[in-house]
C-alpha cells in the first residue's frame, strides 16, 4: 500500500458515511409521513458497505463503497384514523416502522466515523508534510 492510499481509503470511508447520513435523515424526514396504503407506505432505507481491497479492482482502488441501498421490510405501523383524508375503507392510515432513537444512534455513530476519517486524513497530511519539510 502506498503512502498516499491511505488519502483513498479515508475520503472513501467519509463518502460511505455521507451516504449514510443521507439515508438517515432521510428515514428520519419520513418517520411521521402517512400513507392510505400498506403498499405505498415509506420504506426505511439503509446503505451496505462492502470493501475495496487492491487486488480485487483493476484501478488498485482501497477503501470502501456503497454497494447497495437497501429498504426495510418492516411492516408498516396501522393507525385508526377514520377522519384522516388519506384513510382507506376501514379508517386506517400507515406509517413507516422507522424508530427514531435507534436512527439517532446510527446518525451519531456515522457523524463520529466521519469526523474520525477526517482527523485519519489531516493527521496523514500533516506527516506527509513534516517529511518533506525534513529535506529542507
């Protein structure tokens, strides 16, 4: 690995965790959005990460992606509100199953996993530049 892979691997790990942040709020925006239909309901959506090593890729790319955003299939929250205008025949709307602590617990985790990779990235700018300073 070359001294300057680690620059790759640290803004590919602060992208992964930007995509997760979106889908957090994301999910967290629609936590409270109505349906009239179980089919129709808003679905919490998560990243998959998968990783990247050098001899797996054709470009000598490390790090990690985003492989896939997935939906959960959970089963949406039934609420009987008969004079909701999105009802349906028998009164009731649908609400997303999203929890909001656990996706505050996961936006507090990707927001200190970015941060992290940030101080990985100016840490390893900062000895990159105190060598070549050793030159002069």
């Amino acid at each position: 690995m070359g001294l300057f892979n680690v620059f790759d691997v640290s803004g590919s790990a602060m992208n992964a965790q930007t995509v997760r942040l979106n889908s957090i709020a994301s999910n967290m925006a629609n936590a409270e959005s109505v349906s009239g239909s179980p089919d129709q309901v808003y679905k919490a959506k998560s990243p998959v990460f998968e990783t990247l090593l050098k001899q797996e890729t054709n470009n000598n790319a490390v790090g990690v992606r985003v492989k896939q955003i997935i939906e959960s299939d959970a089963a949406p929250i039934i609420r009987y509100e008969p004079n909701h205008p999105l009802a349906d025949a028998q009164g009731n709307v649908y609400l997303p199953n999203i929890n909001t602590v656990e996706e505050m617990a996961n936006m507090m985790s990707a927001s200190r996993s970015y941060q992290n990779n940030v101080e990985v990235f100016n840490t390893s700018k900062q000895l990159l530049m105190q060598t070549i300073n050793m030159g002069r």
